[in-house]
C-alpha cells in the first residue's frame, strides 16, 4: 500500500506560482509513476502531468505545457508539480497518484492504483 498527501495548495493571484507536493509513505516512491490530475466539480479528472518510475519521461497536459514542471526525489519520496504563470482556469482541486512501474497510456488516469486526497489551488483574477 501507497499513503500520499498532497500539500502547497492555496490562493495565488493569476500570474503566480505555487508549489505543491505529493509526499508517499508505505513505500518507496522509486517504482511508481506519479501524475497529477485535476478535478473541477462537475467535471471528470483531467491529467495534468506524470512522471515516469524511471524518472527519465515525463509529460504534460497541453494546457500546462511551458508553465508547470514535474520533478521528483526519491531520496524524499515526494514529487513536486511546480506551477507557474497561473490563470483563473487552474482553479480546482488537484491529486496525485501513483503507478506501479507504468510506462504507457501514463495519462489515463485509470492505470493509477493509489490517490491522494486532493491539495485546493485558487487563482483570482
């Protein structure tokens, strides 16, 4: 089994950054892929970005691409989704979750085994 908690979610103004974390406990982050997702109510959940076990791939949402950055340390067992550049449309809730050694079809969000509980990210206009 795989714990993770999210954190670094709050209120930014558009234009602004904010990091959030994906910390795992139970075991070691190093044989999972980790993705963000997002979820706006009423709406499925998006993918956001991942980043590959062996922590050479990694992909985005086009939404996302240029502005937020994926990145791991296992030695800390957490992934980081640094977002800059922020607008109005990031509003939502976002998760992490994790994946057993995947490689492929790593923005389907159904390849995922363990989710967090949801980090708020706010931007005002």
């Amino acid at each position: 089994q795989v714990q993770l908690v999210e954190s670094g979610g709050g209120l930014v103004q558009a234009g602004g950054s904010l990091r959030l974390s994906c910390v795992a406990s139970g075991r070691s982050l190093s044989s999972y892929t980790i993705g963000w997702f997002r979820q706006a109510p009423g709406k499925e959940r998006e993918f956001v970005a991942t980043i590959v076990w062996t922590g050479v791939g990694t992909y985005y949402a086009d939404f996302v691409k240029g502005r937020f950055i994926i990145a791991r340390d296992n030695a800390k067992n957490t992934v980081y989704l640094q977002m800059n550049s922020m607008a109005p449309e990031d509003t939502t809730i976002y998760y992490c979750a994790a994946a057993y050694q995947v490689m492929i079809s790593v923005r389907n969000r159904t390849r995922y085994d363990y989710w967090g509980q949801g980090t708020q990210v706010t931007v005002s206009s």
